[in-house]
C-alpha cells in the first residue's frame, strides 16, 4: 500500500489520540504539574537571570510533555482493548506508533511555543532562532519516541510503565545541563552526552544566551539519530510483544 | 473468501489452536461453534492479523495475512470478542476514525457514518460519549464499526453475547442482509441457536481443534436429542424405573436423574404421575436445554 495513504491513516491515529489523551490525568500530572514544580523548586529563591533559566525551562517542558503522552496510550488501548481495534485495520505498525508519536509531538509542540513565546516577549524575538526551531522540532519526536519506546512492555496498567518510565526519564533529565551548563561540567560531561535532552538544552543557551558548548549542527545531528533510533525501537519492541498484550 | 490451512497457535505448552483448516465462501454464514477456551477467538485473531500462527496459513480474498497483512485487512470487517469503540469518542467519531483508517475519502465517510447511524439506531446518541451508552449500543456502535468499509469478509467474535433482545435481533438482521449483499461472514458463538439460526455451515470446535463441520440440520438434529428432563426425588429411584417411552437415555447425576427426550413436554406428566403412583415426593423439576457437551457429543458420533 502507499506510503502517502499510511501517512494519512497516522494523522488520524494522532487525532484520536489528541481527542482521547490529552485529558488524562497522568498527562496532566508527568507532563505539565511535575515539570512545573521542578522548574519552580530549581528557581525560586535563587538569583538567576532568565537567560539562564530559560533554555532549561524549554528542555524541562519539550521532554517532558513530549514524553508524558506515550506511556499512557499504548497500555491505556490494550486495556479497553482498543489496540486490537487498531492492530486489525489496514494501518502499518510503523503507522500506528507514528500517529501516537505526532499526537505526542503536537501536544509538546503546543506547549512548548506557549513558553517560547513567553520567553520572546521577556528577551525579545531574537532568541528563536531557526536552530532553536528546528531542534525543538526534533525534540518533540524524539522524546515522544521516547516515550513510546518505554511503553512497549505489554502491560494494561498504565502506572506499570509511568513508573518505569519515571525511573529511565529522570536521570536522563538530571545528567543533560538543564541545571549545570555543559561548559561548567568537568569530568561528568561525558555523561551528559548519553542524554539526548543535552543536545536540545546547548542549542537552546546557544539561542537565548549566546554560548553553546557543543557545534550546533552537532546538536541538531544528534537529535535526529537519537529519534531515528528510539523511534525504530518503539516499532520494534511493540511488533515483537504483540502477542503478549492479548 | 477465507481459506485457513492448518493453521495452529501455540503458547508456550499449550496448543490454543490445533491444524484447524477451512473454507468460507462468498454469501456464506460459516459458524464456529464451541464453549469458552475451544479456540474460536484465537482462530480469530489470527485471521485478523492480531497473532502470529505458529503454524498454518490464512488467505483472505486471496491475500495471505501474514504476505500481505494490509491488502487482507482492507477487505475485512472485524467484531472482536468484547466491544472495543474508543468510549471516550461519541458513535460518530468512532465510525469518522474507522473511515479514515480504511482510507476513505471524507464525504464518503460521513455518508457511510450517516447511514449506518440511521441503521443501527443511534441517531439520539451519536454524539454522545460512547462510555455513556448501554452495553446494547456500545455493540452496536462495534458492529457499525465493522461495516465501514463494505467489507467482503466479515468476522464477528459472539456479536450478540450478553445482548438484549431487540440489539440481538438487530445484529443478527444485519449479519443476513450482508450475506445477502455477497460478504463471507465467519461467526463466532457459543450459542446453539443463534448458529443454527444463521449459518449455513457450522464447524464444532474444543480443544483447539475443529471436530467436525456440520449443516444446520444435524446439529438441529443433536440438539433436540441433547434436551433432558432432570428430576430429584426424595426417595432412590433405579434408571430403569424412569425410561419412560420418549425417552432416550438416563443418566444418574448426583441425587437427581436426567431424562434425554426430544419430547420434555411428554415426559414431564409422566415423571409427575410416576411421583402419584409409587407416593415418592419429586424434590425438584426442570427442563435442561441442549449443552454443548452434549451436542458434540452427538455430532461428532460420541453420544449413544
């Protein structure tokens, strides 16, 4: 079948999954309360300049929202048994994991531009740069990958893989520069390069405050292979468990 | 339209589906019948795509499902064993989603959503949320899921289990008229009735394995010898004493005796006039319906 006819049937997987999702209350909790408090806890009290605080609080809302939309639909769907709804239609697998990886992207996108937005009329527009755009592109995919990678365990309660996804989520948050700029890091440094969100966070300093750490372009590459990569791996592991989540 | 060849899932141990092998062809109700864990559902689910055969292969409309899993699953409309709309969508989003993943083109849809809204009834209820609708027409909202596409083959996973009448009938209505329109339907049920009511073959199934393909007419047949009358009296009584005339067999049951007749109606004013005669009290009466172990039994040549 075509591709361009397996795109569509993934836009409508992602329209359902933003009519479905989008309300539930652990993507209300992981992706918009917990990355709110965390940023106020870092921030409050604290002399720090909003060019500083701000490429960490666009890391901190694209990982997390992106990532928070995943986990839930795949163990969600097989327990209303939605998922063999799915399986059954003429749709790819790749097309399915696609349209719940744009439904999740869309939901960080949105998000994530409200906060841009905020920043830009605090600092000015000047600070949305195109590789911030682009890279927040990336991002959004590739941490929905993510988020769907870890959701791929055949389980029907979602708090089984929120919690799982927490426990892979936070030390990848914590080791990325979103408190600790890359270029004051000394030997842990090359730590943080295991984290995709290092890359997003360097091109962010480099847009809003002017010093990356890192080649932009690199940045930008490195997104994009980390979400190739979690992206093949969600379609995978959720092919390779199918039978198990019936 | 369906032709399955020894097909058999395994999981780990445990043959779910055993070489199960058969045809349906176009404007044919195939029925597969058996009680719960037979393996009518994992048949399904294999002919669906949803699971791997271990072994065996599945053609639909000439595509096999494991080749070519999309060109097979355009052609099929699916009712799986526990209605599944998104109960968060009203009825008509479910139907809009459905079209749009059968890939039809917008205004299509919504005719086709219109119409089959109309169809089943849920004209008040279509645009409420489905997790608000009664289980009735949440399974109708399922089956109309299944229509979209004009499918050529159907699979219904026991469409009717747990339904009120007046939804029953209606499933069942539309199940003829498909056929009727050339699909090839392939039931699932464990329901005697509703198999002889609308199939026009009918395969056995238990233990994974089919054990025999049927008409109609004999599984009639095994079901009216499979109805019993069963008694209790409140003092022994032999089997002997108790083989009325239309009765075919007695089986002893604990403390009660069950009287295989194709005529209950018959044999009831006999037991009651045996209880007068001898002054031995009946404890309990009933009228037991056909059992499937019973009907197989018959069918497959193991009944007396």
């Amino acid at each position: 079948m075509k591709v361009i006819g397996q795109l569509e049937r993934s836009l409508a997987v992602a329209k359902k999954d933003l009519l479905v999702y989008f309300l539930k209350g652990p993507t209300l909790i992981f992706g918009l309360l917990l990355p709110s408090f965390l940023f106020i806890a870092f921030a409050i009290g604290r002399d720090l300049s909003v060019e500083f605080l701000m490429p960490g609080l666009l890391g901190m809302t694209v990982f997390f929202t992106t990532s928070a939309v995943g986990p839930v639909i795949a163990p969600w769907e097989t327990r209303m048994r939605t998922f063999e709804r799915l399986v059954s239609s003429p749709i790819a697998f790749w097309g399915i994991i696609l349209g719940d990886v744009i439904a999740s992207s869309a939901f960080g996108l949105f998000i994530t531009v409200i906060v841009l937005t905020l920043g830009a009329l605090v600092e000015g527009v000047g600070i949305i740069t195109g590789y911030l755009v682009v890279a927040t592109v990336l991002s959004s995919f590739c941490f929905s990958s993510l988020g769907l990678m870890l959701s791929s365990h055949p389980t029907s309660d979602p708090s089984r893989i929120m919690m799982l996804s927490t426990l892979i989520k936070f030390p990848l948050f914590l080791i990325s520069g979103v408190f600790i700029p890359l270029s004051e890091m000394t030997s842990a440094r090359f730590i943080s390069m295991l984290s995709p969100l290092t890359y997003y966070v360097d091109l962010a300093r480099l847009s809003i405050e002017g010093t990356g750490y890192l080649n932009p372009g690199l940045n930008v590459v490195a997104l994009a292979l980390w979400g190739s990569a979690f992206f093949a791996i969600a379609v995978l592991l959720h092919e390779k468990n199918l039978d198990k989540r019936f | 339209m369906i032709e399955v060849t020894q097909l058999t899932k395994v999981f780990d141990t445990t043959r779910a589906v055993d070489a199960v092998s058969f045809t349906v062809s176009r404007e044919e109700i195939f029925g597969l019948l058996g009680p719960n864990g037979a393996g009518k559902t994992t048949t399904i689910r294999m002919l669906t795509g949803i699971l791997k055969p271990t072994e065996g292969h599945a053609r639909i409309g000439g595509y096999d499902i494991q080749e070519h899993p999309l060109e097979a699953k355009q052609l099929m409309g699916i009712v799986p064993e526990m209605a599944n709309a998104y109960v968060d969508l009203s009825p008509w989003r479910n139907l809009l989603l459905m079209g749009e993943l059968y890939g039809i083109p917008r205004k299509e849809r919504e005719k086709k959503a219109g119409s089959l809204i109309d169809l089943f009834a849920l004209s008040e209820k279509m645009h409420h949320r489905v997790r608000t609708l009664s289980k009735g027409m949440h399974q109708r909202v399922t089956v109309a899921m299944a229509l979209m596409n004009t499918a050529q083959v159907l699979l219904l996973d026991e469409p009717t289990s747990g339904l009120d009448v007046e939804s029953a009938r209606l499933i069942r209505d539309i199940i003829r008229t498909s056929r009727e329109e050339g699909t090839a339907v392939l039931l699932t049920t464990h329901n005697l009735q509703e198999a002889d009511e609308l199939c026009s073959r009918i395969a056995i199934m238990n233990h994974g394995k089919i054990m025999a393909v049927e008409r109609p007419e004999n599984l009639k047949r095994a079901i009216k010898c499979s109805t019993s009358v069963e008694v209790a009296f409140a003092q022994e009584v032999g089997e002997h004493e108790v083989w009325f005339e239309s009765v075919n067999r007695v089986e002893r049951k604990g403390d009660r005796l069950r009287l295989y007749t194709e005529a209950p109606e018959l044999v009831i004013p006999l037991v009651v006039d045996y209880s007068r005669s001898t002054q031995n009290l009946i404890l309990s009466l009933s009228t037991i319906g056909p059992d499937l172990e019973d009907v197989f039994l018959q069918v497959t040549g193991g009944g007396q």
